[in-house]
C-alpha cells in the first residue's frame, strides 16, 4: 500500500470518527438538559417550547451522521474504489478531445454526489421540517429549486469550470495564479448578479409596504451611513417557517431583504435593533474581510494543488492512474475537507468574533434589549437550542452560544 494511501487513510478515517463523536455529545448534552430551562431565558422560553428545541436537536442528529457516513463512503468509492478513473476511462472513450474528457469528469462526479445527497435533503425537508412545523416546500417547488440550481451550474458553472480547465492546461506552471484571478473575478460577478438575477429565480422580492417600519429603518441606515438600492421582503413562507433578514449585493447593488417570517414574529422595534446588527456587520467591514480571507485561501490551496498535480504519489496513492488537469483538480477537492477539518474550530471562532463585534455595533446604533428581545424570539421560533455542547459549537457554531450571546447583551446594555 502507497505511503500517502495511509496517511488519507488515517486522516478520513480521524474526521469521520471525530465527526461521528461531535454529533453524539451534542445530542447528549441537549437530551440532558432538556428538562431545565437556562436561568437567562427563564420566564421568556416556556419548558415545552425548550424540549421541542431539544427534540428538533436530537432528530436532526442522525440525519447528520448519515450525511458524515455517505460523505466518506462516496469519497472511498470515488477514489480507492476505482469510481473516479471509470468515470475517466469512460468519457476519453468518447470525447478526444482532453478538455471535455477533463470537463466531463468534473462534472460528472459532482452531478454523482449531487444525486446522491437528494433522498437526504428530501427526508430533511419533508420528514423531520414538516415533523416540526417549519416544512412549508410542496414537492412541486423542491423539483422546480432542483432543476434551477441545475440550470444555474450549467450556465454560470459549466463555463467556469472549462476556463479553469483551459487555464490550468494552458498556463504552464503559473496557471493557479491565473486561476485564482479567474476566480475572484467570478465570485465578484456572482456578488453582483445574485439581488437581481439569482435570488428571484428561488424568491419572489417586493418593496417594504410597511410605512412607519420603512421610515424607521431608512432612519437608521441614515444614522449608520449605509445606502441600500431598496427594503425588500421576501416570500420566506413559501418553503419554511424560519425567520432571517440580511443585505445582499456588491458596491451600488446592495439591497436589504427581510423574511416575511421575521416581519410577522417582530415588533417594529426588535427589526430595526436585527437590522442594525446586519449593518454591523457591514460597518465593520466584516464582508470584505471574509472575502479576502476566502481569496487569501484560495490562493494558498490552488498553490498546493499546482505543486500536487506534478506528484505521480498523489493520483498513486487514491488508486487513481491517470495524469490529468481534470483529475488533479476533482481529487484535490474532494480530499480538502478530509485534511482541513481540524482547522474548522479556527473558521467557526473567527464568525463569533464578527457576531460579538456585530452585537456590539447593534447595541450602539439601536437597543440592546430589543436585540436580546428579538433572539430569544427567534431562538424560540426557530427551535435552536438553547444548550448546545461546547466542544460542538466549538467546531461548527459561525454563532456564540444564546447564553454567551445574550449575557453579552446585557452587559452592553447595562455600561451604556
């Protein structure tokens, strides 16, 4: 057996395992704290609602371990199992020329994966969110959303990916860079179509009617110094009960997009102190951070991958026999997270930073109260737990825990 088979070995089989064991201590922790409210949110979260949080919890469990178990079966099957270099040995029968061999291959296992993951996000939408009350999707408008992304990935994808393939075969041995600026001017694209173009493909957008509600809120983007193309609401209800509000869009593009959910659980006042968290996030340049770290890490990756691609080891060692642009760039991606997961608690810390940062800006631009007032709102509506396991929410939670999120708030309040 190749040295580096082991060591991919060794690293699916420690991010399956710690996986497995993350998703069972949050399910403990939750069950065993289901019968005792948090002293934070007693008298606001009534014990029925906290148990049907916990119920929610728990049976979202095994749904994630049957993602985690598929996940590392699909990525053994594709490589040690041979899948990859069929699906190779096939398409360069039939394609001679090597950049739609290549383009097929890439395309071909995503669409494989893609497949494969559809029995489980039906059973999550129409098994444990309808359980819950919060399923509001007809099959009809799950096929129609399958069929969209489908047409998005062949327009906006395909094209991508057979760019990143030529530039890659044609570049010599600086293609990453070359990719990398294919890349981040794609990613600004999508940024920038997505409010007018993508997003109404899945949602229907109308202007805020509400008038005090709009008259507050342009109020307070005039106090945050924040220009917006418009306020627009979002038929959230037409798929699910959850509630959200954010700002999309890129440089005169951004607009505002509340659920039509969140409208209806809020008060005008709890909106407005939401809202000043999104603008948080905006004022503290959260967004253009975020984006540099992602191309920052990008770079880095597309380097790794220019350096393996020449590594007669690395297709060796996932049983893989062709030499190819295509090939180097589907296994690399799929062994990424394998080797990277490790790193995910330093991503999740890096969002609460943000959050915490973005709470405090709210706190200063609106009430503090309203915000811990609108969360435990949402917490309740949305059944999140109100208990999860710290070493869980220390991998996976972009969010502090609701203890920690609104203790925060109270101390803010109370200095200000």
């Amino acid at each position: 057996m190749q040295p580096f088979t082991l060591i991919f070995l060794a690293a699916l089989v420690l991010t399956t395992l710690v996986r497995l064991w993350l998703g069972a201590r949050q399910m403990r922790y939750v069950r065993a704290h289901r019968n005792a409210v948090p002293d934070a949110f007693s008298g606001q979260v009534s014990l029925a609602d906290h148990r049907k949080a916990a119920a929610y919890s728990a049976a979202k469990t095994p749904l994630a371990f049957a993602h985690i178990l598929l996940d590392a079966a699909l990525l053994l099957a594709f490589t040690l199992g041979g899948g990859l270099q069929a699906l190779d040995d096939l398409w360069r029968g039939v394609f001679a020329l090597e950049l739609l061999a290549n383009l097929a291959l890439v395309a071909g296992a995503l669409l494989i994966a893609t497949v494969l993951e559809i029995p489980l996000s039906l059973y999550r939408t129409f098994v444990i969110e309808a359980r819950f009350g919060f399923n509001q999707m007809k099959p009809a408008t799950f096929v129609s959303d399958l069929f969209k992304q489908l047409l998005l990935a062949i327009v906006l994808g395909l094209p991508l990916l057979a760019g990143v393939l030529w530039l890659m075969q044609s570049m010599g041995d600086n293609w990453w860079l070359y990719v990398w600026l294919a890349w981040m001017g794609f990613n600004l694209l999508v940024l920038a179509i997505y409010p007018t173009f993508i997003a109404p493909l899945f949602n229907k957008f109308t202007p805020l009617e509400d008038a005090p509600l709009k008259a507050r809120i342009e109020q307070l983007l005039a106090k945050c110094g924040f220009k917006a193309q418009g306020l627009f609401v979002m038929d959230g209800s037409t798929r699910s009960r959850h509630g959200n509000a954010y700002f999309t869009g890129f440089g005169a593009a951004k607009r505002i997009v509340f659920f039509d959910t969140l409208l209806k659980a809020l008060s005008h006042a709890e909106i407005e102190a939401v809202l000043a968290h999104e603008l948080g996030h905006f004022k503290r340049h959260h967004i253009y951070k975020r984006i540099a770290w992602m191309f920052a890490m990008s770079l880095g990756f597309l380097w790794l991958l220019g350096w393996l691609m020449h590594a007669p080891w690395f297709y060796q060692g996932l049983n893989v026999t062709t030499q190819s642009t295509g090939m180097a760039l589907i296994l690399f991606f799929m062994i990424l997270p394998v080797f990277s997961f490790m790193l995910q608690p330093l991503t999740s810390l890096y969002s609460r930073r943000h959050e915490f940062e973005a709470d405090s800006y709210a706190a200063s631009q609106s009430n503090a109260d309203d915000l811990v007032s609108a969360l435990v709102k949402l917490y309740k509506d949305n059944a999140a737990t109100l208990t999860p396991d710290p070493l869980h929410s220390l991998f996976y939670d972009s969010h502090p825990g609701p203890g920690q999120r609104i203790a925060h708030l109270h101390n803010l309040a109370h200095n200000s």
